[in-house]
C-alpha cells in the first residue's frame, strides 16, 4: 500500500509574521541604539540598550511561533504540529477530519468527542485549505482502501 505523504504548512500566516518579525527587531534595535539622555532627565545605561534589543528578538521569536504549525500525514497516521507542541495520532485513532463552519482551522475527529485542531490549515488560506484537506481525505480513503 504505497501513498503519498501529505505535507501541509500555513501561507498567509507566513506572508505577514516573518516581516512583523523583522519590523520588530529593527524598531526595538533602533530606539535601543537611540536611548541616551533625554531632556527629562532620565538616563539610560548601556544594559537599557541591550535590554531594547532583547526584548524586539523576544517579540519577535513570539510572532515567529505562528509559522511553527505544520501538518504531515503518511501511511502511518498524522502528525500535528502546532504553535507548542507535536502530535502524533495513528489512523486507527482518527474519526474524520473536518473543518467546520466558521473555524479558523481544521481539526482531527477523535473518539469521545475529543479533537486536534490542525493550525496548518487556515481558513484564510483559501484555495490551499482546500486543495490540503483534499489531499489528506484521499490519503485517508487510499489507506482505507
């Protein structure tokens, strides 16, 4: 039973994080490199600077989370990677995969009412939502098969 791995990752998510990310950096490195005196009286050190740029990488690495979720499906089962933490759920567990009406994300069915929500297809993906859960429903029916 030979089936392709469907590999799945957020566009849009990606488009506007990663230059946030950059804005971020640049803009906390540039007010860290220009804090000095200020007519206020109130003086910065040189560990206020680094702190400035510390803290634009801090932000930064948190809007770079967003790009982090990724779906993989195989032969095997699904592994769901979301913003923290990492999935692995055999097909034997799976129920469906579905994206209901007005969420932002699809998600595995699991028994007991339970699920994961799969991050790496977003609604305003569009077409590419829909091109992922395509292919993950025919991988789903060929290892059936």
């Amino acid at each position: 039973m030979s089936a392709e791995a469907v590999v799945v990752r957020p566009r849009k998510v990606r488009r506007v994080a990663i230059p946030i990310a950059i804005l971020l950096i640049v803009v906390f490195a540039l007010v860290g490199t220009l804090l000095r005196n200020t007519p206020t009286g109130v003086v910065f050190n040189l560990s206020d600077q680094i702190a400035m740029g510390v803290l634009g990488l801090l932000l930064a690495s948190g809007v770079m989370l967003l790009t982090r979720p990724r779906l993989r499906a195989d032969a095997d089962g699904l592994e769901v990677r979301n913003i923290i933490g990492t999935q692995r759920i055999p097909w034997q567990l799976v129920q469906g995969v579905t994206f209901p009406d007005g969420a932002p994300w699809a998600r595995v069915e699991l028994p007991e009412d339970e699920y994961v929500p799969i991050m790496a297809v977003q609604a305003t993906d569009g077409d590419h939502a829909v091109t992922a859960m395509r292919s993950l429903r025919e991988l789903r029916r060929t290892i059936d098969a």
